[in-house]
C-alpha cells in the first residue's frame, strides 16, 4: 500500500501512453505501450491495468484486448495482439480504466474525427474526446481541428460531454491558436451550436443550452441576427 501511495498519490502528474506495431501482412508482429512523463511530470513509471479497443473504419468495435497489464517500466510488449489483425483504429483505454495522457495515432485520430458519433458506447465517445482535448494541452493535436471532432455532436445529448468540449473550445480560442485563425474558428464554433439548437426543437433544455454556448463565439452579423431573434422569441433569458 506505501509503494502504491508513493507511486500514485505522492508524485506530480502522469505519463504520456502510446501504442507502437510493427506488422506484416497487415497483422501484428508486436505491439508496445510506451509511457513516459508528460511535461511538467516526475520521471517515473507506473504500473497500471487497461484495455485496448481494436475498431474499423466506421469506428465500430471489433475487439477489445482486456485487463493489459502495463508495468512499471517505459515499454510494455502486448502479447495478446500478436498475429490479430491490424485495426482501422485502436483506443488504448478503451472502457476508461486507465490513467494517463493518452496519445491516439494518426490512423486513429482520422477514424475519430469522421466516424466518432457512429461509436455505438457513448463511455468511449467520451473517452476519444478526453483523449483529444489532452492532446490539445500537450500540443499533439492541431487546435484548429477541434471544429472537426466537435461537428461529431450533432446528435449528442449529453450536456455534461458538450460542455467539456465547449470548454476546450474556449481554452482553444485564447491559448492555443495563431490569431488570425480566430475568426474562422469563431464562426465554425458558433454556427456548430446554432444548428444544434436549431435541430434540438423536442428539446428546449438541451436547445437553450447550445444557444447559450453559441454566445460566447458570436462575431458575424448573421449569427448576430439570429441570436437577436432568439432574444426576441423568449429564448435566451437575460437577467439584470
């Protein structure tokens, strides 16, 4: 119990994890988890159990590689993948048991990004996004094409989960983007939540909700305009 409080609760931040292959007739020859200490992180491995969720081109589950013990060291050989085939996408942490900042390949990140709201587990959406938006902070993933992922959700219904992106969507705007990409990014950001406001008409909650989020990202007279008939209509509420 001491060594796994000094592993875990004693020392600063956590490892980046990552799945190296090496393959041959598109099958697995070995596959590695790496883990090394993030930025800003103490120099130390963990050990830890996950999963790994092996996914087609239309991000649908094909298999998942359970209880993948990764030990304290920096690489860690995935026996049960060798000979498997090898998957359009794979989700290190797939069912979230893990811990860490999860780094998706590019392989991965091209499935996601066009395929993500066709995941049938919406823990894994979750999971995915979380991934993405750590990506963002350890600058591994382009914030510029967090429009891509967040178009993923147009039929989310979970607030919490829109609300984390929108989030990132902000952080995004003031400390990872080049200014003269805001603009385009501001529109993108706020067009994305009108339309889902305007698609949600069974549900006001939900509906007031993304009007609310588009706010923050209004600069176009168009959206501009629609957000003054929404006021109009009684369906933004201002106080004070």
């Amino acid at each position: 119990m001491n060594e796994w409080a000094r592993v875990w609760l004693q020392t600063i931040g956590c490892n980046e994890i990552t799945g190296t292959y090496t393959q041959k007739d598109n099958k697995f020859e070995q596959f590695t988890i790496v883990q090394t200490p993030a930025k800003n992180s103490e120099q130390i491995e963990r050990k830890q159990c996950l999963n790994i969720g092996l996914y087609d081109e239309e991000a649908q589950l094909i298999e998942t590689i359970e209880r993948v013990y990764i030990q304290s060291r920096e690489k860690t050989i995935v026996d049960a993948l060798a000979g498997k085939d090898v998957p359009a996408a794979i989700l290190i942490n797939n069912d979230d048991w893990g811990f860490g900042y999860f780094i998706l390949d590019d392989a991965s990140i091209r499935v996601f990004e066009n395929k993500l709201s066709q995941m049938e587990n919406p823990l894994n959406r979750v999971v995915i996004i979380g991934q993405i938006i750590s990506m963002v902070r350890q600058l591994a993933y382009p914030a510029t094409r967090l429009p891509i992922i967040m178009n993923q959700l147009t039929d989310e219904k979970n607030q919490n989960l829109i609300n984390a992106v929108w989030g990132q969507l902000l952080a995004a705007r003031s400390s990872f983007l080049p200014q003269e990409a805001v603009p385009k990014f501001n529109y993108e950001v706020a067009a994305f939540f009108f339309k889902k406001a305007l698609h949600e008409t069974d549900n006001e909650s939900l509906q007031m909700f993304c009007i609310d989020k588009a706010v923050g990202f209004i600069t176009e007279k168009d959206h501009l305009k629609l957000a003054s008939s929404w006021i109009f209509a009684g369906k933004i509420a201002i106080e004070g």
